[in-house]
C-alpha cells in the first residue's frame, strides 16, 4: 500500500488494522502467518539508508536485525509448544 510515496505494510485483523509501522518509511510484508488468533508478520522497513529486516507480533515489533546491513525476513513460520 502506498502512503504518499512511501511503501507502507499494513494488515486488518477481523476488519481493525493493525499498525506496524508509522508510515514515515518504506516497508513491506514478505510473509504472513496466523496461530491462536495472533497475527505474526515478516519483511522489513527502512532506516533511511539500507531495509531491516523484522518480525511483528499483533502490530508490535518482536525482532529486527541492526540496521548495518540491508536486509529482509523472507518467510516466517510459527510452532506450537
């Protein structure tokens, strides 16, 4: 989804979004996974020179990476205990 010019990720969890992000940087979703009714994302956001990559839990950011590189989380996969 766009904002602006700026790449926003964005996903609706029974018809409310969930904000990952403030909107002010590029990011995206790479994958998605579902488990108990959480809602758990992967991809990455921009710092303003290189993406990070990240992982969200309901909206709320659980894991980046640190920034000094470019990067992505490619695929996310979540196991019940």
């Amino acid at each position: 989804m766009e904002n602006g010019s700026k790449k926003t990720a964005k996903v609706w969890k029974n018809g409310v979004e969930l904000s990952h992000t403030d909107g002010t940087k590029d990011a995206e979703f790479l994958s998605i996974a579902l488990m108990d009714g959480v809602v758990y994302t992967a991809g990455s956001e921009s710092n303003g020179t290189v993406g990070v990559g990240k992982v969200w839990k309901n909206g709320q950011e659980l894991y980046a990476t640190d920034g000094t590189t470019d990067a992505a989380c490619q695929a996310i996969a979540v196991v019940k205990e």
